[in-house]
C-alpha cells in the first residue's frame, strides 16, 4: 500500500472540522497539521496529537505537507490557494473558490501554469447518487434534456442570523446554498450560457437575499429554473431530501426534475419515468427506481483529493470548474440587480 498523503486542514470551522475528522478516518490520508489562529483550534490540534500552526507561512517555515485543505472564510480563498501555489502545495478549496472572478481567474491561471493541481470543494458531485445519474443521462435514457428543474426550499431559524455576516450582502442562500445546486445542474445538464432573476427579502427585511427566482439557459438548448428560499418551512431541498449530512431532518421528496425527449429523472430519488409503449401523454408510465451506494460525499472527496496529488487521477472538480460554477453565480446576481437578461462568458 502506498503512503498515507499528509494533508493539512487551513480553517478549523465548521467544514474544517468536519474534513479533519474525515482525514484522520481515512486509511489513504493522514492529518500533517491544523493551520488557524484561533485558540480552540491549537487546542484541536493538542487533542488529535498534531502539529498546529496559526498561519500558511509558519507551516511551511517547518515543513510541508502532500496538499492542503483551505476551509477558511470565502474572502481569504484566493490569498490562501495563492500561498499554497507559491510553495508548491497542491490546494482543495472549499467553495465558492474566490470571492471575486478576475481574482479567482488569476489563481486559476496560476496554478495551472505552475503545475499545482487546485480544486474546488463542489463535494456534491462525489456522491455516488450523483455519479449514476449522470450515467443514466449520458447513457440517452432520457433522450434530449429539454427542461430542468431544482428547488432549493428550507427555512433557517431566526438564530442563525445571530451571527451579523449572515444579514449582510455577500451571504445570503444564493452564494451560500444556490452556488452546489448550480454546479450540479452544470455538471448534469451542460453550460449556462445566460440567466434571468428576480429576488426578494420581503420578509426579515435584511439586506441580504433571501428568495431568488433563476431562470436558465443551457448552451445545449435545455432551459432550467431555480427556485431558491430560505424563509420557506418545505421538505424540498438537497439537505433535506439526500440525507447526506445527518444535522438535517430526511424526507422522501425531491429536489431536482430533469426532463428529456424519452424520459424525466429525479434526484435524489433516482426515479427514471418513461413510456410503457409509445411516447404520449395518453401511454401509460413506466417507473425504474435507481440505487446508488450510500457513501459520504467529503470522504471520497478526500479520496480523490489523495489521488489527484499521486498523480493517478485528474480533479473532478478542477479549479476552473468552480470558476465557470461562480461565473454562473455572479450572472444570477448582476441579473437579479438588473432585472436584465445575462450571459455567462
């Protein structure tokens, strides 16, 4: 067997924390170090016996490790991945991978003419739930996708906005929640090549977003709508109907309908509807259930994270995928402010 990879985990919040406990369970990986300045995070450090630093630039005045997780605040994405090009550090940064895109395309740009391989933490896509239903679509059983649809609807209680960042622009369910339902859609359906919006914060009245309308178009002609809200008590979101991440009530509904010339699919159900006989709406329907295995996305992330720096897999979620995921991001935000038709270049 080969080496474990040493990986540090940059930001020991609540995603860094949760990568850190995945890194020390998995065979493939070990945990070089916890880089935060905070003092529960040295004391994290003391607690699972390894080594802790308060920044990059101390870590690598020691040492370095195989790659690093960057798990901090969005706005230090691109001056933490920078760091770990400049050292030569491959660099798994959580999404979205900046918080600017002329700086994030930079960065990008930058590691890819250094050779240090960066990826995005889209970990939505290593769920083997996802992998099967891009097969069904990529094998033509629903034929031409036509239509697309994803809701994201949940309610977050009042104490979440304790926090003051969460009331303010720049949080909000679109950069926070939309950005995973998008590179998914991105990932199953095409390229969005232009978006219209409309958005509300009618009801808690912050200036932040909190109902966003999305309507896409798909380069391959497919047109998709989004209805994000989290002000609505509703079982019909990726968190609640996945049960990927156990904090969240599951329910047995759906939270993405794609719709082809042959048949229509729904995650996470899995459930490919098609004709029994003839395409028709007078035909009968013929319902195929799907099973995926029930592995934790973060961990086989951390997986292929692992193999990426052996050299025996590329990413499959790059840094310029999640570049082209937060084009599409800023494009619903410059179409909600406008009111205005948007092309994503």
């Amino acid at each position: 067997m080969a080496r474990a990879v040493n990986l540090a985990v940059l930001g020991a919040g609540l995603i860094g924390k949760r990568h850190i406990e995945h890194i020390i369970s998995e065979p493939e990986a070990e945990l070089y170090a916890i880089v935060d300045p905070s003092p529960d995070s040295k004391e994290l450090a003391a607690v699972k016996r390894v080594k802790w630093y308060p920044n990059f630039a101390a870590m690598i005045a020691e040492g370095k490790p195989d790659g690093i997780i960057v798990a901090t605040p969005n706005q230090m994405h691109v001056a933490n991945g920078n760091e770990a090009i400049a050292a030569g550090v491959p660099a798994l940064i959580e999404k979205p991978i900046a918080d600017d895109l002329g700086e994030g395309l930079k960065l990008v740009e930058s590691g890819e003419k250094a050779g240090v391989a960066i990826l995005t933490g889209h970990h939505r896509r290593h769920n083997p739930m996802i992998q099967r239903a891009k097969s069904i679509i990529e094998q033509g059983r629903l034929g031409r996708i036509v239509a697309v649809h994803g809701f994201f609807w949940l309610m977050k209680p009042d104490d979440y906005f304790d926090v003051p960042w969460r009331r303010e622009v720049g949080a909000g369910p679109v950069l926070l929640n939309l950005i995973h339902d998008v590179d998914l859609l991105r990932y199953l359906c095409g390229e969005v090549e232009a978006v219209q919006a409309f958005q509300s914060n009618a009801v808690r009245n912050y200036p932040v977003d909190e109902t966003t309308v999305v309507i896409l178009r798909f380069a391959n002609g497919a047109l998709g709508t989004i209805n994000v809200s989290d002000t609505v008590v509703g079982p019909w979101s990726w968190e609640q109907t996945t049960g990927e991440n156990s904090v969240y009530p599951r329910t047995d509904q759906t939270c993405y309908h794609i719709g082809g010339t042959h048949g229509s699919l729904s995650v996470p159900r899995l459930e490919l509807w098609t004709n029994e006989v003839k395409r028709s709406w007078w035909d009968s329907f013929k319902v195929e259930r799907h099973i995926a295995p029930d592995n934790d996305p973060l961990r086989l992330q951390i997986q292929q994270f692992c193999q990426v720096i052996r050299g025996q897999e590329k990413p499959l979620v790059s840094g310029r995928e999640g570049l082209m995921t937060l084009k599409v991001i800023d494009a619903v935000k410059r179409a909600a402010s406008s009111g205005e038709l948007v092309k994503v270049d």
